[in-house]
C-alpha cells in the first residue's frame, strides 16, 4: 500500500506549495458557496435557509443548483410595504 502513496500523482501532490494547496481549497469553497454568497449579496430574507440547503444538499448538484436558483429569484413585494 505504501508504494500506491509513492506513485507519481502522489509525489507530485505533496511537491505543491502549501499556500497552492490553500488557494485551490479556498477557491473550491468559494464556489461551494456561491448560492450563499449569492443570497447575502441579494440581501435575501431566507438566506439562513438557502446556506442551509447549500451546506447539506450542495454536494448533490441538484441541491447547490437549487440553492442557487433561489437565491437569484426575485422576491415579490408588498404593494402595501412599498
């Protein structure tokens, strides 16, 4: 088993520098989140609900798809709060 860590898609994954390793995780959590960052931006009032959707469902694809749809629809208002 040792020698499968030893391979060279290993070796070569551990050869990166740390802060590649980080930029790459950050970038992948922030396209994770995007539905997220989406529905903050919008100042969307179910925004807890859609983290929450995108957090547990997102790695479906059809959860991080139907967070984001969400978060990009439009709220109705109130003619009376307007």
């Amino acid at each position: 088993m040792s020698n499968f860590f030893n391979s060279g898609y290993w070796s070569n994954f551990h050869s990166l520098a740390p802060w590649t390793i980080f930029l790459i995780a950050l970038f992948a959590l922030i396209i994770y989140l995007f539905p997220t960052i989406v529905a903050v931006l919008n100042k969307k009032r179910q925004a807890a609900a859609i983290f929450i959707l995108n957090l547990f469902t997102g790695w479906t694809g059809i959860g991080w798809l139907a967070a984001l749809i969400w978060a990009a629809i439009k709220e109705k208002t109130d003619a009376v709060n307007n």
